[in-house]
C-alpha cells in the first residue's frame, strides 16, 4: 500500500470519536455537549474531534505515535529532513525560522517587501538585519522578489550573514530565479530560509513553478491552509539542510506555539498532506483546462486585462486581472462582492483570485463567476490610465538604530515635513507596491520624506502610519 495513502492522525481521531468517550478533560465544551449557544449547529460536527492529548492521540510538542507518522509522512511527500505541523500559520514558522537560525546582532539579508511576520520574527531575534530592495514589474505594478545581482552584492558586502530571508512566491504568485540565489548563498555556506506561505501546492509538478525546497532552500515554511484543503492557521515547516540546526527549530516551536494545539488543524494538516500526495496527473490536467477556460472568459470582457506571467513563470492558482476602466481595483473587488464574489485582495490596480486546486471532475462555479463578471462591468469605458506609484529604489540599506535600542526611547509624532533626519518609529507601506518606503529603525532622509508627501497627497494607501492622514509620523526621540 502506497503510505501516503495512509491519515495516520485523522484516523486516530476517527477511531477515539467512535470509542464515545466521556470527557472528564479540557477542552469545557465536552465535545459539544455544553450547549454554546444557537451557534452550535456549525460547530456540532468539528466538536466532536476537537479532542487533546489523550492516550493514541499523541502529542505535537513531543511525537511518537499518530502526529510522528503524520509528520514523517510530509516530510516523505516533500523530500525533507524534517518537517513540522503548524497550529498558529506561517506567522510561527517565520518566527521560529529565524530566532532558530540566528542569534542577537547576527547580520541577516533580507527581502525588503517581506511579511510583517518576518519583521517580528527578525525583531524578536535582534538580529541586525540588511534589508535588499525586490524587482518592482511595471506591467502588474507590483514588487516582485529580490534579484541574483542584488543578493550577489550583498553577500560581498556582508559575507558572514547567518541567513539570507526570501519571500517566493510573491502575493500575486510571481516567482524568480531562486536558485541561483540559493546558488550564491550556499558558495558561502550561508543558509537561505523561505517563505512559501503561498507555494505548498507546487508539489504537484508542472507547470507549477519548483517548489523551493526542491531548488535546495534549507528552511522552509507552508501555509497549507491558503492553497490546499487545510483549515485556516494549519501551516508547515520543512527543514531540507544540515545548514539548519533541528533541536534549535523544535525548541522554539515548543515555545512559541500552544501546549493545547487544535486537533481539528492538526488531522487538516493531514488530509491537506494527503490531498497533495494524491494528486495526480489527470488531476492536474482537468484543473489547467478549467483555469484556461475561466481565463479565457475573463478575457473576452473589455473592462479588465487578464495578466500573465513574465516568462509564463508562475503559480496557476493565481489569477489577477487589471482594471482596463474608470474603476479602480479597490472598486472592481466591491462590485464583484455585491454579486457574491469575494477575491483573496485588490490594489488601486488588480484584483486578485485564488483558485481551488481541483482534482478531476470537482465542479467549481468558476464560468458561473466570469458570466456574473461579465455582466457586472458591462459597458464601461475602457483604456483608462492610472497613476503609478514610482519609489526611488533603496538598493541594500540598514536600520539606523538597532532593535534592542529602539525599545529604550519614547516614540512621538512630528509633522512629515519635521521629520528629515529623525528615525521612524513605525513602518510606512505604500500598498501598492508593497515596498516599505521607511521601516521602524530607518532614518528619514530628505528624499524618503518628500516621497511620503507626494504619496499622501496623492491619496496612496499604507500599512501602517495611523497618523499619516494628519501629516503626522512617529519618530523616536532620541537621548
Ligand atoms: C508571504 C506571507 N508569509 C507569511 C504569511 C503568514 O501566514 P499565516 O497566515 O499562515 O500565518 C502570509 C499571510 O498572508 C504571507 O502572505
């Protein structure tokens, strides 16, 4: 029998579940006994397996029975050392990436446009990060990943860096030349650690871009729950090197995920690894028909452009489409939400869709949706420019003042165009492009200020700077 067949923790659960146990342990809602309240008919079901750690049904902090198969079969199917179940997402996978590799005031390289848990990450370890500007695509007016030449300088820069920190693919499903990237790093013994988050199904193979572990990433983290059949917050972690230090790994994982973590994710996590190893070549050809069909649809409307990928490099899943109309992106994703269809983000350009990886004959209301689309922008203008977001690129920069620093100084806010010279005491993302125009650390040159005015006055939209819309930034105040 083919192992990956096999749910080892599922199947555990199942079998407790049919023992009708009698709770006398936590979790309070006995398995649904308790009554919660007129919320209990979508709750009912998942109650019953939202057990804990019980005889036969192992424990994630210290496997070695139903959760040690489990785990061991993931790491089979995606040719690892090691890989984990995640109950907390790929935010506790980047966090205990990073605190397990580096220690305080190591130098670590790291792509500018990463998730904020990567920042956490990187702040909670202290390290002394080198932050490296990512390609910006004018045609999607989005950032990218960082470039071979921009890692390659960086590591002559700074040759004893502990790990190089890259995001691949990007939120759109963009990939770029990682392996070479790895190539570099590994010429130095320096490990690369990935965020996946958005690639745990390229498993399946073409034209799915590689998998990053498979281009030889030595640590590697999955969101399973955003591109395959996992509950939300149900993530992986691979370790794929001897670079990587495991006990480090699993000690941080015991310290910053639950000691009570959900059974329900857990046996997700499972089926998830189950549903990816089953999937097969008819499979894959039945959704790339499917896709191609939407596509094909969404193509004949004149409102909107349907992007490709450069080089046809990228994750299928993925489906962006560009407003050709008066509508923006943030107002083409509302339209589409008063017709029941509710995308993954929108930008002041694009809106993003996140496809189900079908297996053959699964029917997804993919020609329903492009009809309903179809309808909802009919008769709009087309060819309307919009105005980009251009940024000085900021190559290779530091922070101005160390993480452990930062916590020792009051913060205040100044007005924008007080603020030349002083250090930003938050991080300012123009989204779109998603490139932090100043990070918390960062000093404010008279270049970035003048920017943060014009993308202010121009209405640009932030992550962070709660105060921006009153010309007002925070700063540390210094001595
Ligand atoms: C690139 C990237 N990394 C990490 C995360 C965090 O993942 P999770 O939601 O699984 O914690 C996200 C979430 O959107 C993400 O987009």
């Amino acid at each position: 029998m083919n192992m990956q067949m096999k749910k080892p923790l599922y199947e555990a659960l199942m079998e407790h579940v049919n023992k009708r146990p009698v709770s006398f342990h936590v979790p309070g809602h006995k398995y649904g006994f308790i009554e919660q309240s007129d919320a209990n008919h979508y709750f009912e079901q998942i109650l019953k397996i939202d057990a804990t750690e019980l005889s036969g049904l192992d424990d994630l902090h210290s496997p070695e029975g139903a959760i040690f198969e489990a785990e061991r079969l993931l790491a089979d199917l995606y040719h690892t050392k090691k890989s984990f179940f995640l109950v907390n997402g790929s935010t506790v996978g980047n966090l205990a990436m990073i605190m397990a590799t580096c220690t305080e005031g190591s130098i670590v390289l790291v792509q500018r446009n990463c998730h904020k848990s990567v920042l956490n990450g990187l702040r909670l370890a202290r390290v002394r990060p080198i932050f490296l500007e990512p390609e910006y695509n004018h045609d999607w007016k989005v950032a990218v990943g960082v470039s071979t030449e921009t890692v390659k300088q960086a590591i002559n820069r700074y040759p004893d860096a502990k790990a190089v920190i890259v995001t691949y693919p990007n939120y759109y499903g963009m990939t770029y030349d990682l392996e070479s990237i790895i190539h570099l790093a590994h010429l130095q013994d320096i490990p690369v650690l990935v965020d996946e988050a958005h690639g745990p199904h390229f498993i399946v193979g073409k034209p799915f871009p590689a998998s990053s572990l498979a281009l030889g990433a030595d640590m590697v983290i999955h969101s399973a729950h955003k591109t395959l059949p996992a509950m939300t917050m149900g993530s992986f972690l691979h370790i794929n090197s001897d670079l990587i230090n495991e006990a480090n790994v699993k000690e941080y994982l015991g310290m910053l995920q639950s000691s009570s973590p959900s059974y329900p994710i857990m046996a997700s996590l499972d089926i998830a690894r189950n549903y990816a190893a089953t999937y097969e070549q008819k499979d894959l050809s039945f959704l790339l028909s499917e896709i191609n069909d939407f596509k094909e649809s969404l193509l004949e409307i004149p409102a909107i452009k349907v992007l490709d990928f450069p080089n046809c490099q990228g994750d299928h899943l993925k489906v962006t489409i560009q407003s050709r109309c008066e509508l923006s992106g943030f107002e083409l994703q509302q339209r589409f939400e008063e017709m029941g269809i509710y995308t993954e983000l929108a930008d002041p350009f694009n809106v993003l869709f996140i496809l189900p990886l079908l297996k053959e004959g699964e029917h997804y209301p993919l020609e329903e949706t492009a009809v309903k689309i179809s309808k909802a922008l009919s008769g709009l203008a087309t060819q309307v420019e919009r105005e980009e977001v251009h940024l000085e690129s900021q190559g290779i920069a530091e922070l101005a003042i160390p993480y452990h620093k930062m916590e020792t100084f009051a913060v205040r806010e100044v007005p924008i165009d007080e603020a030349v010279g002083l250090i930003c005491a938050e991080s300012l993302i123009p989204y779109p492009p998603g490139i932090p125009l100043l990070l918390k650390g960062e000093q404010v040159t008279k270049e970035k200020q003048q920017e943060l005015n014009r993308l202010v006055r121009s209405g640009a939209r932030f992550q962070g700077g709660s105060s921006l819309k009153k010309d007002l930034i925070k700063v540390f105040v210094l001595g």
